[in-house]
C-alpha cells in the first residue's frame, strides 16, 4: 500500500515526463505540486527506497516500471471518477476535478473496474484525455495546440491542456466545450488572437486560450 501524497508524487512525476520527456528536476514537481524543493527531495529518497523512482542526484528523477504502473492506475482511477460524475451524476466539467483528486485514492480494484464496465468502457474523460486500461495500457491521439492552426483551417475541441476550473469555465462562456466545430476566419499579428466562426457566429479567442485549447483539423 501506498499513501496518498506518494501516488501524488508518482502521478505528477508522470506528467512531467510526458511533457519532458526526461528525467524530471526536484524543482519542476516542487512548482507541480506547490511544495518545497526540499520535500521533494525527502519523498524522492522514499520512492526511491521502495524502488518506485530512478533517482540520480543533480540529475533528476524518473519513474521505474512499478512507478509508472501505480501512477498510471490513479491516473485511470481519477479520470473515470470524472466521467462518472459529468456523465451519471450531471457536473459540469469544472466541477470535478477536484472531488475526482480524493475518489483517485480509492484502493479496490474490483470497485474501479466495475465503475469501467458500468460506464461502458470509456476511452477519454470529460476533458479530452485517456483513460488507460485495467492493464495499464493508455492511448495518446494526435493532438495540436489551437495556437499552431493557420487561417481558414476548420477544427474540432478534443481536449484542454489546462483543466483549471477557471480555465473551462471561462470557455463555458465562450461556448466552447468537447466536439465544438469551427474555422479560424483571422489571426491577428499584433497579439496573435483568433477570430473564429462557430456555430453560425463569430467570436474572437485569445492567444492565451489557443494556447491551451487541444484540437484536431476536420
């Protein structure tokens, strides 16, 4: 068994590899997980011990098979509590974050799996991101920034790289949610934002929200 903040150091960890793709600095998860560097350094030596972690000093840490397997599992957990509460339980996709962050350490197996089957296999959650299998298998589709897309390209919402409650809210007000459709009609140089046509209408998006907002060309 493990304690809740290490599954939180080993899922945050595997975020961070993603987005590196190397070996993480004690610094990177200190900013992550807004704790001090120090504290990362006492929990690494811990993982490191149970052989969770590859941890070299100065060098950075990574995760090891059994590392990766336990963070992918309360990845898996906290994005099927996600689904369950958008999709059984009608909460908006900023509210469950947060509630899914203490539903994630549940520790039955059997529970998570029938929550899987109840909710008929899902592949991504609310937010556009993989759920992996019971086996730890997790499937990344192509994905670009809205930031990247050039003039009169017609998109469709896949995800969100940030997925604060401030953030989704804000695109709520824009109409912007999962499977939206739209064409960018104009960029602006100056401040780089977006002028789009969705849904019949015209709206203008931010270079910050492209910056966070996953789509795909249709």
């Amino acid at each position: 068994m493990f304690s809740q903040s290490e599954e939180n150091y080993l899922k945050a960890i595997y975020s961070l590899e993603r987005e590196f793709a190397d070996s993480v600095s004690t610094n990177l998860i200190a900013e992550m997980l807004s704790t001090k560097a120090s504290s990362v350094t006492d929990m690494i030596k811990k993982l490191a011990q149970k052989k969770l972690v590859i941890y070299q000093k100065y060098k950075g840490v990574k995760l090891s098979n059994s590392g990766k397997k336990i963070a992918l599992s309360v990845i898996r957990k906290h994005r099927l509590w996600e689904t369950f509460l958008v999709e059984k339980l009608h909460f908006n996709w900023d509210e469950v974050h947060d509630i899914a962050e203490q539903l994630e350490h549940i520790k039955s197996p059997d529970l998570v799996n029938r929550l899987d089957e109840f909710l008929e296999f899902p592949t991504n959650d609310p937010h556009g991101d993989p759920i992996p299998d019971k086996n730890g298998n997790i499937t990344y589709h192509q994905k670009s920034l809205l930031a990247n897309f050039k003039h009169h390209q017609k998109c469709i919402v896949v995800g969100v790289k940030d997925s604060s409650s401030k953030f989704l809210k804000f695109l709520e007000k824009l109409n912007i949610s999962l499977g939206v459709e739209f064409e960018i009609k104009e960029r602006e140089e100056f401040d780089g934002t977006l002028k789009v046509l969705i849904n019949g209408k015209t709206a203008s998006i931010s270079k910050k929200v492209a910056e966070n907002l996953l789509v795909k060309t249709i």
